[in-house]
C-alpha cells in the first residue's frame, strides 16, 4: 500500500513509518518540524519526506495515489496549549481539516487519526470507555476532540472511512525529553541520567496508563489493515502507575512541585473494544521496558 504519515518525523510517528517500511509499505511523510519538545526528527531509509506544512493546500497533491493516511502530526503538550491556545487550535483542528479534505479528494481508502484520552477529563468513571461523553479541561483536549468530530462529520457527508484511536501516555524509544512538559518517562529518565532531581508534579499520587509506543504504532497498522469504518479505539495498555510508582522504578532522589492546571488525575483504558476489533492487545507492561531503553 501507499502510505502518508503525517508528523512522521517524530516519536509517534516515526515508529508509524518503520513499521510501515517493515511491513513492504511505501511511505511518505508531511512534517514540518517545528515541535518544540523534539530535539532530533527522525528519518528511515527510502521514505520520501516534506518538509511542509500539512495545513497548506500545496501539500494536498502528495495524497494522490495514496491508500492509507496516518495523521499524526499535531500539537500535543497540555501546559504548551495553555499558553498558547491559538497555534494549539489552527495546527489540531485547522491542520485535521486539511487533512480530511485532501483524503477525500484523492479517495484514500482509510485514515487513522490520533485522538487522545484527553478527551474523558475528570467527570467519567474509570476504566474509561469509548462511549464516555468528553470532558475537555485545556485547548490540547478540546482541538485533538474537534479533531474527531470532523472526522466524524467527513465520515457522515463525503464516505471518508476513518478510525480513531485515543493514545493514553505514550512512551519509549524517541520520546519528547526537551523541556519541563515533555512526557513524565522521558523527563524523569533525562533528570536520572543528568544527576538531576525527579520533578514529581504535585503529590504524585495521580495515576496514568502508560502505552508503549511500538505498541501504538502496531494499532495504526491494523486500524489501516481493518474492515471497519468510523470507530472509536482506546489504545491503553489497561493498567495504570501512579508518578510516583513510575519515579521508584526509573530510580533516583525526587522533589515535588507545584501541581499543574486542566489535567485528570486518573487514566485507566478499557481496551476491550481494541482487543475485539482490531485483535490488538498490549505486548510489554511499564514495568518490564521502562529502563530497557535509551
């Protein structure tokens, strides 16, 4: 098949594309690199990238041919939403936009979108479970659930077949380190190796589901692989760690700071439709990889 991964050029999406090549796929990539919790843009052989914006109208000529899209590319650090809702809101919801628009043109035959578990906030009961009504707490939940409404909408009006998985905390390998928002596995593993203080936000007591990123990238390709046509996925791994849990077993002295706004004090996947539909299920726990990776 003939695939376009958008952001294909960061964490997400550059383990999207490997896996993509693996697996025989042609590939090419819109990224523009301007995400600022990147230090590095990763790139496979014999992709073919585009250094581009994906909100552009000039970039809607790559999708022709194309079978499969992926879009990853977004905005996608709560507290960076909070202080600047404006880029959030033109490159989440806008960019998501163009992306349906140029699929529908070209007739691509599915697009995966990244949705988040940002989405159920702090009103839904935990496990949480695709039927759950959104709580949106910050910009980043809001624009990534405008998101899925237009697929949603693109779905309904113009037969555009998309699958929506919500990521719940995803790390590993080529995680976001730069800066005081990058994911918690990957700041407190920067902190660990620099001699540096763990930063535990608050009381630390706040609990998340981790999901390995080869594990979400492994849910792009069947979502793709798949018959069905607008879903909503929950990609968690189905249990959850407290930060400080998660501090104990990176290791290393820690000290707590102020606790931050908008964010859930809980996340837990039910995964239970992801299993059904898809035959996905989660291939190592945090415990198992955490620090079997650089």
């Amino acid at each position: 098949m003939k695939c376009l991964v958008t952001g294909g050029k960061g964490f997400i999406g550059s383990h999207v594309v490997e896996l993509l090549v693996d697996e025989g796929h042609e590939v090419i990539v819109i990224d523009n690199e301007t995400s600022v919790s990147n230090e590095i843009f990763y790139e496979v052989p014999g992709v073919a990238y585009y250094k581009e914006d994906m909100c552009d109208s000039s970039t809607h000529s790559y999708y022709d041919g194309v079978d499969w899209v992926f879009h990853l590319a977004a905005r996608a650090r709560i507290q960076a939403s909070l202080a600047n809702p404006t880029d959030t809101f033109i490159n989440n919801v806008i960019g998501t936009q163009s992306v349906l628009e140029a699929s529908r043109h070209a007739g691509v035959k599915k697009v995966v979108y990244s949705g988040s578990s940002s989405y159920y906030g702090l009103k839904n009961e935990i496990p949480n479970h695709e039927g759950q009504p959104s709580d949106c707490l910050n910009p980043y939940s809001l624009s990534k659930y405008q998101g899925e409404e237009l697929c949603r909408l693109y779905a309904g009006l113009w037969d555009v077949d998309a699958v929506i998985l919500r990521y719940f905390n995803v790390y590993g390998p080529r995680e976001p380190l730069r800066g005081q928002y990058a994911p918690v596995v990957g700041i407190f593993k920067r902190q660990r190796s620099d001699g540096d203080l763990l930063t535990i936000v608050g009381d630390g007591e706040q609990r998340r589901d981790f999901t390995y990123v080869k594990d979400v990238a492994r849910a792009n390709l069947l979502a793709a692989q798949s018959d069905i046509n607008f879903e909503v996925l929950n990609i968690g791994s189905g249990t959850n760690y407290s930060v400080n849990e998660v501090a104990e077993l990176i290791g290393g002295a820690a000290v707590n700071i102020p606790p931050r706004p908008a964010e859930a004090r809980v996340t837990l996947a039910n995964n239970d439709k992801a299993r059904r539909l898809l035959g996905w299920t989660p291939s190592v726990t945090l415990p198992d990889i955490i620090n079997e990776y650089a």
